[in-house]
C-alpha cells in the first residue's frame, strides 16, 4: 500500500461487497453535529502541517444536511487561511482525479454528488476514483468526499480500492434516528376497485360477504364475483391482523380463477397474496407473487410499488428504485403513489427525493392530512423540525384528519421523545384506537422510532 495513507480497521472492501448497506467503518458514530465538524477541521489542518495526503468521507442523510456541514466546515477552514475547492459531479464531469490535477494551488477539495456520474449503472464517477487512486497520495490531496448514505454503499461496492484508501469516515445522523429503515407492510398498496369500508367493522364485512359467497351459485357466470368476494375478504381478513386467513382467502380466488382468462383479477389476487407473504416476513416470496402479478398487468401502479418496496427490503436498490419510477411514470398525478414512492426511496437512504415526492403529493392533494404528516415526519427524520412542526400543525387542522391520539404521538416522536410515543401507543391500544398490528404496520412510525422502540408492539 502506498505511504501516507492508513487503512481503517473495521470492514473490508470485499466484506463491504457482500451487503448492500453501508458498511461498518472508523466512524464516529452518534457524535454530535459540532464534535464530527471538529473532526473533519482537525484530519485537514494537519493533514496539511504535516505534508500529507487525507481522505475523509462524510455522510450524511440529507442534502440538506450536507449544506449545512459544508459552509460550517468552509467557514473554519478560511479563518485557518485554507481555500476550498468544490467538485460537483455530473455526467459531463464524472472524473474527479482529472479535476483535482486541473485545478491550482493545493485547496482542500469539496467533493459532491457521486450518484450523478453517469455511465453504466450510474458507477462512473466510482470507477475513476478506483482507477486513479495513487494520485491522491502522490499529490498529497485533501479532500472531503461528501456522501449520502447511499452513496457511501456505492463507494464501498463500486471502488472498493478507494474505499481501503480512506483516512476517516463520519456520519452526520441524528442519535434519534432509526439506525435503518425496514419499510412495514402498511407502505404496500392494495388494488381495491370497490369500496369495501361499509361496515362498521372488518369483522361485519367480512360475515356479509361470506354470507354472499355462499348464495351465489357455483357456475361459470358467477365465477368473476366469487373471485372478487375472495379478494376482498382477503383484504378485510389483512386489516384485522389474521394473516393467515387472508392468505387463504386470496389462494381460494387464484384457484378458482386460475383455468381462466381473467388477468386483471388474477393480477389484484396476486398483488394481495404478495402483501400477505410480505406482512409475514417472506420477502422472496412477496417478490415473486408481485412479479407474476406483473407478468399478467405490466402496468398495475400498485404492483409496481409493491415490487420496489419489496426489492428494497431485499438489497435489490437499482431494481427498486426502477420499480417505483415506473410507478410515477404510469401515474404523475396520483398522490397515493407519490406518497407511497417516497416512502420507499427514504428507506434506501434517499430522503430529499423522498421528500420532493411527498411535497408534489401535497400539491396534489393539498386537504388530505396523511400527506402532510408524511411531509412532517420526512422532515423530521432529515433534521428540519422548523419545517415538520407546520405540516403537522396543518395536518390537524384538515377534515378528516387522523383522529384520537394518532397525530399526538407522531409529534412526541418527532420531537424526539420517544418515551411519551411510547406512552401514547400504549395508550391507543389499550383503549382500542389502534391494534398492535396496525402500530406495525405503520410507516410513519418506522421512519421515527426504531425496532426496539417498537418491540413491545410485535405480534
């Protein structure tokens, strides 16, 4: 290994390879905003009184985050007499050693933006820093490579050389926020054409349509409304929490409509039977009911969201995040799938076009309150509480909005008092307002309160 750089001591690049989430580094982990500043300030002055070269890495989980670290850190080093030198990565300029050699003087480099390369699989600007990693100690770089946690995996995978170069890695995250975000099963979509909340309970629909099902005649017409019948009671059976009775309610409309050429409702069944599988932890098998149903209904919304939430949770990022622009391809203007796409791409460590996703949402449904808790609780996550507190303050104020305690606990967690959310989720059930299932399944709570937060509402 070349002189002037140390390896860090933890994971290997090739280790790093074989997950598909950022791995584990020399990094300060849950160091305040100030102690990770003084980090990278201290690494770069003497990195430069010795003569040396330093690469550091900081990551961070939001742009705007990024921002703020990087004027702050700007700032330090001008009063130091350092000038900094920004590279911002883009398709016409991907590679960052050549940009270093071009630039004069010694500056302390600001580098930014290494998704947008270009290039196969979008890796270009990885590749030229894999490729031309001896140019940092031979020209005894200073640099910041500023990264968002998903950029930060790409590294590790895409330039697994470069990656062994580095001096220090430093996260930017709140000690509030969950470690990683696993999507719960409350962020899939169901393709309900019908209404079927006409009940005073899932319990009643479900006995109403049993009850239909077993009067209709068993011939070739009424085939289709059996299915459907099957596919809602499934549906029902899911919201109250009986996994395992949905799961044959919605096998029993395969098997019937299985011999014939209904596509669309076997598409629904299947997107259905792949919720369930999902609910229950069976990930790969989620994958291939929500493929299968797209084999039958390429251009379902639901099942494509579905698919990219799935592929998440699977490690699968390209075909995830190709799944879910689909999704808004096939639908610009439906705010469900705007909402349910920024979900997806905040757990994949993506919360500034989680968030743009969910702002659009909003725009496009500017009276529906579930959308601007989303918005609050993004912001929440990203740091920007100045602008969660009035999306949650407007949340309450629009008809129909989240009743009983549910807005109250989404503010005790986005003011990071996880014990009073606690409290209050405790309180919900034990009052009814919310099953232990429906705590689960709910998004806006993975994305504020961790699993252990979470445990004692398992099922």
């Amino acid at each position: 290994m070349s002189p002037g750089l140390r390896r860090s001591r933890l994971t290997t690049p090739s280790e790093a390879l074989k997950s598909n989430e950022m791995p584990e580094t020399s990094t300060q982990h849950g160091k305040s905003f100030a102690e990770n500043l003084d980090i990278l300030f201290n690494e770069l002055v003497l990195a430069t009184q010795w003569g040396r070269p330093s690469v550091l890495l900081a990551v961070n989980k939001s742009k705007f985050g990024q921002e703020k670290a990087e004027k702050a850190l700007e700032a330090r080093l001008k009063k130091q007499g350092l000038e900094v030198a920004r590279i911002v990565v883009n398709d016409q300029r991907p590679d960052v050693p050549a940009l270093i050699k071009q630039a004069g003087g010694k500056p302390v480099f600001f580098i930014s933006n290494l998704d947008w390369g270009g290039g196969d699989q979008g890796a270009e600007a990885y590749r030229a820093l894999n490729m031309q990693r001896e140019l940092f100690v031979e020209n005894r770089v200073k640099a910041v490579l500023w990264l968002t946690t998903a950029e930060a995996a790409n590294l590790a995978r895409q330039a697994p050389d470069f990656w062994a170069f580095r001096h220090r890695v430093v996260e930017f995250v709140s000690q509030r926020s969950p470690a990683a975000i696993k999507l719960p099963s409350g962020v899939l979509l169901w393709d309900m054409q019908t209404a079927v909340e006409i009940f005073d309970s899932p319990a009643a629909g479900i006995q109403a349509r049993e009850d239909l099902l077993s009067r209709l005649p068993r011939t070739q017409e009424s085939l289709s409304a059996r299915a459907e019948l099957y596919y809602s009671i499934g549906y029902l059976r899911w919201t109250a929490g009986d996994l395992q009775r949905a799961a044959g309610a919605l096998q029993s409309g395969l098997d019937l409509a299985a011999d014939h050429p209904l596509p669309e409702l076997r598409s629904r069944l299947l997107n259905g039977v792949g919720i369930v599988r999902y609910d229950s932890r069976k990930y790969a098998e989620a994958l291939e009911a929500f493929q299968q149903g797209l084999q039958l209904n390429p251009s379902s919304v639901s099942l494509l969201i579905n698919l990219g939430a799935v592929s998440g949770m699977l490690g699968r990022k390209q075909e995830a995040t190709a799944s879910a622009k689909k999704a808004i391809a096939a639908s610009p203007t439906n705010a469900e799938s705007l909402e349910r796409v920024g979900y997806i791409l905040a757990s994949m460590g993506r919360p500034d076009e989680a968030i743009r996703h969910i702002i659009k949402a909003v725009e496009l449904a500017p009276r529906v309150s579930r959308y601007r808790a989303a918005l609050a609780v993004l912001y929440s996550v990203v740091d920007r509480a100045d602008e969660a507190r009035p999306q949650l303050e407007s949340a309450r104020s629009l008809p129909g909005a989240s009743a009983g305690r549910y807005l109250e606990i989404l503010q005790a967690a986005i003011l990071g008092d996880a014990g009073k959310a606690r409290d209050l989720l405790r309180a919900a059930v034990e009052s009814k307002e919310m099953a232990a299932h429906d705590i689960r399944r709910d998004p806006n709570l993975a994305m504020l309160l961790d699993v252990a937060q979470l445990a004692e509402f398992s099922e």
